[in-house]
C-alpha cells in the first residue's frame, strides 16, 4: 500500500536518551550540515509549507523532531552538524543525542545525509558520514538546492560528492523550491519503510 506523504503531522521532539521512542514504527533521520536544506526538504516531502520550522538563520533545529507520515513511518529531522556560532556544550550534548539514538534504534532504517550542491561536499560531511556509517545503517545522501544551480555544474558536483564521500552511486538529488526529484525521494523512503 502506498504511502500518502500528505498525512505527515509532527509526533514529537526528543531531547534526550529516555524519551527514544519503543513504538515500532520505522524510521528514517535526515541528517546533514546546519542549512543544508533538511526542514524544507521535509515540508517538501508532505507537500506543506510549515510543518516543520525552516530558517535562513543556521542553528534553528535543537532537538530529534519525529514527523508521522501516514500513520506508518517517522521521518527524524535531526538537528544540523558544524553550526559555529553554538556554544560548544550544546553542540557536544547534540552530537551525543545523536550518536546515541543512531546506536540504539533498532527501527531505523537509513539516513538520509543532504549535501548542498553548491558547496560539494565539505570535510566536515566526510567525517559525519563516515561516521554515521559506521553504525552500519544504509545511508541515502541526497544533493539539495538544484534550483541554486545549473545542470551541467549539478551533474559535476553530484561526481565530486560521490568521489568525496566514497558513494558506489551518483546521490539522488532535490530541490524543496522547485519540487524536482521529491517524488524520487518519496519512492525510495517508502522502499525503506516496506523492509522487513
Ligand atoms: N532555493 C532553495 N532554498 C532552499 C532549499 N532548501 C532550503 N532552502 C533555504 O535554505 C535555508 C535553510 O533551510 P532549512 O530547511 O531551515 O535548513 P536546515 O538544514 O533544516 O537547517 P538547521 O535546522 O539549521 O540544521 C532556508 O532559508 C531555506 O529557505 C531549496 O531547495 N532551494
Ligand atoms: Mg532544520
């Protein structure tokens, strides 16, 4: 049966290890350098403008926010990685939230890891997705902001993402303005959703 992104609403936001949730429901996180494009991405996917907070001021995401789609899967709107101007003891607490949930949740079934087109992939992203790799957990990246750029510099940044991070495939790729490559993306989360 497939899934219907438009019935998305926000379950609930975790700012720590005991509120993880046991409910069975799979999950996919969406990960990625803060202003990547993850929250807008989001909307993108259910169709709605304000289901998730976006903002031009990089940092906005504090918490694991969980968004219920179709009553059948969570999608995790993880907050964004490098962010300079956070104090460094909020980032260290972020980054073990993070760790953590990638270590324990036994129904995650992939990340989604956006990279912005225009700026390739950057070292901080190598060390993150090795990183999350390492949970063993399938890892999706996506390229975001096509509409920024054109296509013979998308086609070339898609190459240097996938040499960069070590991807046996070009990553998918989207624009949350223009919708380009959300049904795609769709597709792919609902083969992940139907996994046993
Ligand atoms: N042109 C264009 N702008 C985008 C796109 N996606 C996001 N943006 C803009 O980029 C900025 C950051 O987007 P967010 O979705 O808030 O980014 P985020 O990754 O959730 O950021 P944090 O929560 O800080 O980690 C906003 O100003 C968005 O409007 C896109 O596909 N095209
Ligand atoms: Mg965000």
């Amino acid at each position: 049966m497939s899934l219907d992104f438009r019935k998305a609403e926000f379950a609930f936001g975790v700012a720590s290890e005991s509120q993880f949730p046991a409910d069975g429901l799979p999950q996919v996180a969406f990960a990625g350098r803060s202003n990547v494009g993850k929250s807008s991405l989001l909307n993108a996917l259910a169709g709605a403008k304000k289901l998730v907070k976006t903002s031009a001021t990089p940092g906005k995401t504090r918490e694991l926010n969980f968004f219920r789609i179709d009553g059948r899967m969570h999608l995790v709107d993880f907050p964004g990685f490098g962010y300079a101007k956070m104090p460094k003891t909020e980032r260290a607490r972020i980054g073990r939230l993070i760790d953590a949930f990638v270590a324990k949740s036994e129904a995650l079934r992939g990340i989604v890891y956006l990279v912005d087109l225009r700026t390739e992939a950057t070292a901080l992203d190598v060390q993150m997705v090795s990183a999350l790799a390492r949970s063993g957990t399938p890892m999706l990246v996506v390229g975001t902001k096509a509409d920024k750029i054109g296509k013979v510099a998308r086609e070339k940044s898609l190459r240097t993402i996938a040499e960069k991070l070590g991807l046996d495939e070009l990553p998918h790729w989207t624009s949350s303005s223009s919708g380009e490559g959300v049904q795609e993306l769709r597709d792919a989360l609902e083969a992940l959703a139907d996994e046993d």
